[in-house]
C-alpha cells in the first residue's frame, strides 16, 4: 500500500461524480469525501436508470416477459432471460431438449466472449491506455457479427423461450461460430500477455483497490470480482444448467483481490467461453429445440444463472394466470457496486476511477471539484486557498519521493533572470 | 461432477430448520422454500451465512393479502442447493430487523425493499432512499397491491 | 449559406447521454467510435463535457430522476444543438411505456426548455451501427436546409486603410 498524504487540518473536500459523467455508460451519481488525496467516505445514489421492470413484468405474459428481461441491461442480454426461463421451467417441471441446452450455452458463451473483452477496452480507456480500447473493441467485433448471424441482432438475441430455443441455429453455421472464435483466441492472448507484461498497468493495477477475501463474502459478491477475490463462486458449476456440465472447462480464481486479478480473472474466462463454444458447437446434437410448453402451473421457483459479470438471479411466482404474480430480478453489478465501500476507501482519488470499472458498471475519473458545505454537518469542507496549498504540499511529496529538486531551487534563479 | 445437491448436508439443513418450526414448502431437485418463524429468521441467517458458508443471494418482498412476504434467498454454493426462508411481516408492523450492521452485502437490498414495499428495516444504518426519483412522493409504493401510476405524480 | 450551420457541420462533437437505457445502445454508440465503425475519420468525436457538444446523443426512455437532469444538460450545450434520440425507448420509450418510473418522452422533455430543438431520431431496438451513420448523414443534410433558409449574413465592410 502506497503512503497517502493527509488533508490540511482534516477537512474533506466532496468530489461529485456524476450522475452524467464522461466515459461512463449509465448514470449513477457518487460522493467522494477526500481528505487530501484520499478517499475516506463515499455514497451511491442510483435511480436513474430505474424503470420499473418488476412491476411492468406482472402485466406482460410468461412469454413475452423474456423480451422484457433482455432489457434490462444490453450486455447481460441472454443471461436475464435465461434466469428468467430457468425459474418457470423449474416450476413446471419440464426437460429442455439437449439441442436447445448446447446452443443456449453457445450463445450466452458468445456474450461472455464479448463482454469481457468490452471490459478490458474500457478498463484501458479508463486508464488512459486508448490502444487497448480500440484493439478491445475490434476483436469483440467478429464476435458480434457471428450472434447478428445466429440469432438476428447484435444485441439482445431472443434466442431462448420456455422450454427450448425460439430458433434453431442451422448446422451450416456451426463453422463460422467456430472459425469467429478462433480469430478471437489470437488477439486476446496478445492482450492477455499485453497486459501482464506491461510495467505501467503493474503500477496502475497491482495493490489497488484490494476487496480482500472477507471483504468479498461480507458484501456477499459474485462473479469475476468473487473470484478475483478467491471465492471460488460460479453458478455454472455450483448448479449447473444447460450444457455447462458436459463440457470441459475451468473456473478461474485469483486470491489477491486488486484490480489486476479481475482483469486477469476476465482475460482467462475469456479463453475458457472460447473453449466452451468450440465444444458446444462440437457435440452439439440434432433433434428438437422446443418442449412445448403451454402453460405454468402455479408455484414458484428461483433462477440463476452467471453473467459476465456475475449471477443473475430472478424469481417467479405463478398463480397458474397468463402472468407472474410476482418476478423478482437481481443483476450482478446491485451486489457488486456497494463493495466499492470496502475497496476504495482509503484508495487515491486517481485509483478510484479504475476502482469503480474493476467491478464493471463501468464509470471513471474524477474530473469536477466541488467546494461545498456538508449539508448533514454544515462544516465547510474546503476552500480554494487550503486546495491550493494541499496541491503544493502533494508536489513536494513528489519530489521528495522522486528525489528531486524542488522547483523554486531549480528554476527560481533562471525565472528570475527571465523575467528580469 | 454430480448433478444433484448433495442429500446428506440438505437434511442437516432442514433437520436445523425444522428444530425452529420451519416448515417446508415446497421442494425440488435443488431449491426449497421454507417458512419460518418471523422470530427466528435472523439467528437462522446468521447460522447459516458464519457456519455453513451460505451466500444471500438477495430478498424477495411481495405484498400479499395480510401483509408482506419477504423471502431471504440463500444460495449453498458448495451444495448446489438454493434454500429460500419465507416469513411474513404483517400489514400492522411493517417493520423487521435489519441484517446490514453484521452482513453489510444486504444494505442496498434492504434500502431497495423499503422504497418500493414500504417494510422499515431497524437498526439499518441508512434507511434512505435509494431507487425512487427524489419527487416520487412519500408513502407510495409501486409494488403494493393497488398502486396505480396515477398515485405517483410529483 | 449561414455560418452558425456551416460551421457546426464540419466536425461533430458529440456528448452522450444515457437517459435510463439499457446499454444496448450505449455499446453500440461506443462500437461506432472504436476501429470497426470508426466515425472519427468523419471529424465525428465523444467529448467529455455537454459544453464542448454539437450533438446530444440520447439513449433510453428518460425516467423521472434523469428529467430535470436532461433538460440542465440540454440547457448546457452551446447552441445550435442537434439532439438525436437513438433507440425505441428514446423514441417513444418502447417496451416501457407503461412503467412507473419513466417520465414523459425524451422529445417533450427536450422542447419543454427549447420549443425550436433540433431533434433527429433514429430507430432500431438497438440500432444498428450503420443507422446511426445514416442517421449524421441525414442530419448533415438537415442542416444544410436550415442554412439555407437562414439569410445570408453580410460580411462586415474592411475598413479603408490610409495610403493604400
């Protein structure tokens, strides 16, 4: 852990972050208190993307409550429906034919691929590294491309349905998915080995922002931010469906916890979705992909299933009518997002930018300064003067650090002359 | 890899329960549903989440005739079983006791059950608002029985 | 030909706003930017500050929290602005309609502050890439009717200079 330097007399200084803020793909509004450069307190106002789908889902019926979920979040979009189908299958009780299993996995495997390597560009974004945005992004590409052709959009698929697929993936383009794949292994082991090897991303990555292993089940956490925290969690394998549990692959976990082991973490699960598709598509069989479902009994039952970023879990409840009575849903990132309290406390302001993006509702720097009164206490945080000599003093703690001369000793003497 | 939840452990998870007068449900092949005793529910969670390595998956609040149901999803990682302990809050208390000072992961989820329910969770250390915009008026809940979108206007 | 639309025409600088979306279109704005799309070549640019934007670039259904917020941010934006509603929810808040958190239309929410908004919409659940292009191109056009229409401002007298 690095030295921090401490405010002047302890006052804070309240960064406002958000709720539209550069960068960030969805509106969340955060509270810094720094004292100096670090951060000490911090609170999350959501409810800006709040739309109300619970409640709108009660009045759509079973069928047409999928294409609700899937917008619910873009990235995650086979992954909500599918919890969703995997909660009113279990209620009635119906065997989804094994064609329809594989090729549901081939698809939610394909979003994995291209999610995480989403992350990877925009935690490089965030860091300032556009190299790594723009090479991310260009090999998502072909990943899009083959889902545009296996089910018909780019985003949000609505591919799965009660009981089977909505539509079946013909055998003839079983090659392009693998051949797609395939031209994705070699640029992600080029990031992969990029990223690992590069000294500047050690320096912004290593030790920063720790959710160390307690921390992680305290705040109940799940997915690569779990595991990069060594909570060996992953609904795929604690309680698998589809054809998670024919095929062969690892579940990746790093102990550390900091935000190079997430990105390690997401790197590696990237190789691994790519092997799952290959297998999917290899012993993938033929036959039907629909059990014919007609009607949900009442019950009720749960759902789960691992998103790229982590479980997604929805329940159901059916009084045996055309609509849920009740659907409950819980996306990844609304037990991920309030470890940031556990993890970036006591971080730089600099490292909470990537702190944030490490759990991946994405969201970056801190570019507007506030100097406000606290509106519980009433005490006046900061003014510009005491701003002013913080900064001076945090230079000097460069210098000092850096080994250098201060500026005044180096440049005095010529500015001087200069101006003379 | 087995497919199925492992039996032995899930019997020493009902015999736990049922020592409290929970009764089960509804059980399939790798989730029940259990109904507790409002007063047990949380030194069940408790026991659960320290002792047998159970991870709150979220809470499930749905207002039925009598009051309001909250439903504590716990998932058993290492069992492959998902358990959901069910009490009801009647319509005259709407209150709980809140599980965020010992299991900080459950704040959000609680705050977001107030907002739209109306349950008060105690000892919760910031019942604020947290998903409903800052001109939904006071008292009204959108997942109430009867709540009309005309009842919300700022 | 009026300079305020000749000028705004050269280089897009565009802010997006989500406006309570679901990311779909958001990713997609974003693949528009990065090497496969790539609109920079345009003279088309993300900017980090509605104060810098030429474009408003609204995705989703604009819920009750992000109004007020919306209008501020539209408010902000150096004027002539042309905001494009990209996306079924920006449009006509698709799917949502009938949910209770959601506010009224990103359009009405927009001339509630400026009747004389310039607002351009583009379809699609989400739209696809090349929309979006098509959807510039079509505003290009747009604003060449506008400066058009617009009288052609005078060009200042040079004032004589002695001994000329």
């Amino acid at each position: 852990m690095r030295s921090v330097s401490k405010g002047v007399n302890g006052k804070r200084t309240l960064i406002p972050v958000g709720p539209f803020h550069p960068l960030q793909e969805e509106p969340e509004f955060f509270q810094l208190w720094v004292e100096g450069e670090t951060v000490v307190d911090m609170d999350l106002r959501i409810s800006y993307n709040h739309r109300g789908i619970e409640e709108l889902s009660t009045r759509k019926t079973f069928d047409q409550v999928p294409y609700l979920v899937e917008r619910v979040c873009g990235i995650c979009s086979s992954t909500h429906p599918l919890a969703y189908i995997r909660a009113v299958e279990t209620i009635c009780g119906c065997e989804v034919p094994p064609r329809a299993k594989y090729q549901r996995t081939m698809v939610t495997e394909l979003e994995r691929i291209h999610s995480h390597l989403l992350w990877v560009g925009l935690a490089g974004h965030f860091l300032g590294y556009n190299t790594v945005f723009m090479w991310a992004w260009k090999y998502r590409e072909p990943i899009m491309e083959i889902l545009e052709k296996i089910t018909g959009n780019r985003c949000a698929y609505a591919n799965a349905k009660i009981g089977g697929v909505r539509r079946d993936i013909p055998n003839e383009l079983f090659d392009d998915i693998v051949r797609a794949v395939d031209s994705c292994w070699g640029p992600t082991e080029m990031l992969t080995n990029a990223v690992l090897d590069d000294p500047v991303l050690h320096a912004r990555l290593v030790d920063v922002a720790t959710l160390t292993h307690e921390d992680a089940i305290r705040y109940c956490v799940t997915g690569p931010t779990a595991r990069a925290s060594g909570v060996p969690i992953d609904v795929r394998r604690d309680d698998p469906y589809d054809a998670f549990d024919l095929v062969d692959w690892d579940v990746i976990t790093f102990p550390e916890g900091d935000v190079m082991a997430k990105a390690k973490v997401r790197l590696l699960e990237t190789f691994e979705a790519i092997k799952i598709v290959k297998q999917a598509v290899r012993d993938c069989p033929n036959g039907e992909t629909d059990a014919g479902v007609e009607e949900v009994p009442p019950g009720e039952a749960i759902g789960h299933v691992e998103a790229p970023r982590g479980e997604t879990f929805h329940y159901v409840r059916s009084d045996g009518g055309r609509c849920p009575v009740r659907h409950k849903i819980r996306a990844p990132s609304y037990v991920n997002v309030p470890s940031f309290r556990a993890s970036c406390i006591g971080q730089h302001v600099a490292d909470v930018t990537i702190a944030m993006a490490a759990v991946d509702p994405c969201y970056s720097c801190t570019e507007r300064m506030a100097v406000t009164k606290d509106s519980k206490t009433g005490n006046e945080l900061m003014d510009a003067k005491e701003l002013q000599e913080l900064s001076v003093q945090r230079t000097r703690w460069f210098e000092k650090q850096l080994g250098i001369e201060p500026f005044d000793k180096r440049w005095g003497p010529k500015l001087q002359e200069l101006l003379a | 890899m087995s497919d199925t939840a492992t039996p032995s452990v899930i019997e020493r998870f009902e015999t736990k329960l049922c020592d409290e007068h929970a009764i089960c449900e509804t059980r399939k092949e790798r989730q029940g549903v259990y109904s507790v005793p409002i007063a047990k529910l949380v030194p069940l969670l408790r026991d659960f989440i320290s002792n047998d390595n159970a991870r709150l998956a979220t809470i499930t609040g749905i207002d039925v005739r009598d009051g309001t149901e909250l439903l504590y999803h716990l998932c058993f990682d290492d069992h492959k079983y998902v358990a959901t302990l069910k009490v009801l809050v009647p319509r005259t208390v709407d209150a709980m006791e809140s599980i965020t000072p010992w299991l900080p992961g459950a704040e959000f989820i609680e705050r977001e059950i107030h907002d739209l329910l109306g349950i008060d969770f105690t000892g919760h250390p910031r019942m604020e608002r947290l998903i409903l915009s800052d001109d939904w008026p006071e008292g009204v809940y959108p997942l109430r029985r009867g709540f009309k979108k005309e009842d919300a206007q700022p | 030909m009026n300079w305020k639309f000749w000028s705004l025409k050269k280089s897009l600088f565009v802010y997006h706003v989500n406006a309570g979306a679901c990311n779909n279109c958001d990713i997609e704005i974003l693949e528009l930017l990065t090497p496969a799309y790539d609109v920079e070549r345009f003279g088309i640019i993300l900017v980090g500050s509605p104060r810098h934007a030429d474009v408003l670039l609204v995705t989703g259904v604009c819920t009750r929290q992000v109004k007020k917020r919306l209008q501020e941010l539209y408010l902000q934006t150096a004027k002539p602005c042309v905001v494009m509603c990209i996306g079924a929810c920006a449009l006509a808040q698709g799917i949502f309609a009938e949910a209770y958190h959601v506010g009224p239309c990103v359009d009405e929410v927009i001339r509630e502050v400026d009747p004389n908004a310039i607002i351009a919409y583009v379809p699609g659940c989400p739209p696809k890439p090349e929309a979006m292009i098509m959807a510039v191109v079509k505003t290009w056009q747009k604003l060449d009717e506008l400066a058009a229409a617009e009288p052609k401002p005078v060009a200042p007298a040079l004032p004589e200079v002695a001994g000329a």
